[in-house]
C-alpha cells in the first residue's frame, strides 16, 4: 500500500495497515480506491531522485576547487532538468 498516497487522498485517514486496512480517527475503516491510489503520483518525487544523485558535498566542492563554480553548476544543473520541478 501506499501510504504516503492514501494520506494525501484521504485527509480522514490516520492509520494504516497493510492488512487490515485504512482508519479514521474514531477506528472506523475507509474505503480505499486501490486505482486512485496507484494513479497518484507524488508532487515531490523530483527531490529524492535529485538527492539520490547529487555528489556529495566533498565531491562538489573538490568540483568547485579543481574545475570552477561553472563547471559546479553544470554538474548540479544537469541533475536539475533530468528530474524538473512538477
């Protein structure tokens, strides 16, 4: 499941259970669109496939030393527009 969807698409929701299911606050079960859920693409996506592959901060700035804050910035830009914003 989910989870991080189900949050976002039903505010109601406090707990969830890959088993047992979706509660609200009161312990009563949500009926889930399982298709929604699946269709629902997160907004912030962009910033964990940025993050996984950004160099470390040692490498960029070994970057910044021996290359140039241009040279920097092209690496990081390059990152950028393969995973935009939205």
């Amino acid at each position: 499941m989910n989870h991080k969807a189900i949050y976002k698409l039903y505010p109601q929701v406090v707990t969830v259970d890959d088993t047992a299911g979706a509660f609200d606050a009161q312990g009563n079960k949500v009926t889930i669109d399982e298709s929604l859920v699946d269709a629902w693409v997160d907004p912030e996506a962009y910033k964990y496939k940025r993050a996984a592959e950004y160099p470390s901060f040692a490498d960029q700035f070994d970057t910044i030393f021996h290359d140039g804050i241009d040279a920097w910035k092209e690496q990081i830009n390059t990152i950028k527009e393969k995973y935009p914003k939205g």
